[in-house]
C-alpha cells in the first residue's frame, strides 16, 4: 500500500545511493538549493547565516574528493540567494563541496538567482558525474532547470520536506559517510 509519509526516506536512500559506480569510485550528488526559495518556507530560518550553516552540515569536506571506497557518497551542495538591493554580486567557496551565491541586488531585477541557477550554476555541474537535485517551489524554476538536460534524472524537492525531511537524514549520512573515512586511515 502506498503511504507518501513514508516515500522521503525512500527517496533520499535512492538519492544517496543510486549513483554508486562498478569501479568503487565515490558518486556525486549535487543539491542546488535556491535559497531565497527556501528561506520563505514556513519551518525555515529567515537569516542567511543559518541556512549557510546548517547546509554545510551535508556538504563533504574537501579532501573528499581523492577517497575511493563504495560506500562513501560525495555530497555537493551549491546554494544560491537573490542579493539584496544593496548588495553585489559574491560567490563564496567554504570547501571544495560547498559554495553559496549572492546575486546583484542593485539592479533590484526579478529572479536573479532564478537566473544564475539556470545560466551559470547548472552548466557549471555539468561535468561533474552524479545527479543534481534542485530544491524550491518554483515551479517555472524546476521546468527551465529539467529543459537543461544537467539534471541527470535528479529531483525537484519541495523546500519545507528538504527543510524537515531531506535535510536530517542527508546530516546523517554525511556523520557516516566520515566516520567511514576514518576507518579507512
């Protein structure tokens, strides 16, 4: 019987695991989160600072990359925010696997960060082997994003189930996912 309460931890187990390559080679899954989406979700902190903090709790840390075990999941998060009017455009590197954006406020333009996500952020993944899922509840987001082709059959996942859900189990995995690594020293 079908229950969609219990099809989250389903998905975020598929997330995680379904790019395991034959070789043993870590797999990548990329969250590109649009953060000013995210940060009108009931549930979610407003403050950028906290949302920053708590995302970063999934991102691997940056030796990551040269680790080579089956069980160990590369998890890429880049999150983008509309810039407020008085703010330019920045884009941060807090490691390796995170980084988050700040469009141009000044020019006080509709759906900047939209924008960026589409035009700079998912072609820039493009490379990068694994799945990219997009997390907001724009909708007209999510059909530009899956016409790119990037996503590599990735997710749209809604804001307040990443928030409350998704999130959880992804700090999680990633606990995991380190201690498994330093088992392997």
């Amino acid at each position: 019987m079908y229950c969609p309460g219990r099809l989250y931890p389903l998905l975020v187990g598929m997330a995680l695991s379904s790019h395991q390559s034959a070789t043993n080679n870590p797999s990548v899954v990329t969250w590109l989160v649009d953060g000013s989406n995210l940060r009108c979700s009931r549930g979610v902190p407003h403050e950028r600072d906290s949302i920053i903090e708590e995302l970063q709790k999934i991102a691997s840390p940056s030796d990551m990359k040269t680790t080579n075990c089956r069980d160990v999941l590369i998890s890429n998060v880049v999150l983008v925010f509309d810039g407020d009017h008085n703010e330019t455009f920045h884009k941060s590197r807090l490691s390796s696997w995170f980084q988050y954006i700040v469009t141009d406020g000044k020019d006080k333009q509709k759906d900047r960060g939209d924008d960026y996500i589409i035009e700079q952020a998912l072609p820039e993944l493009k490379d990068l082997d694994g799945r990219v899922h997009l997390v907001t509840a724009d909708k007209d987001l999510g059909k530009r994003a899956r016409a790119t082709g990037i996503m590599k059959g990735g997710s749209i996942v809604h804001p307040p189930k990443f928030w409350k859900q998704y999130l959880p189990n992804l700090q999680v995995k990633q606990n995991r996912n380190e201690v498994t690594k330093s088992r392997m020293k």
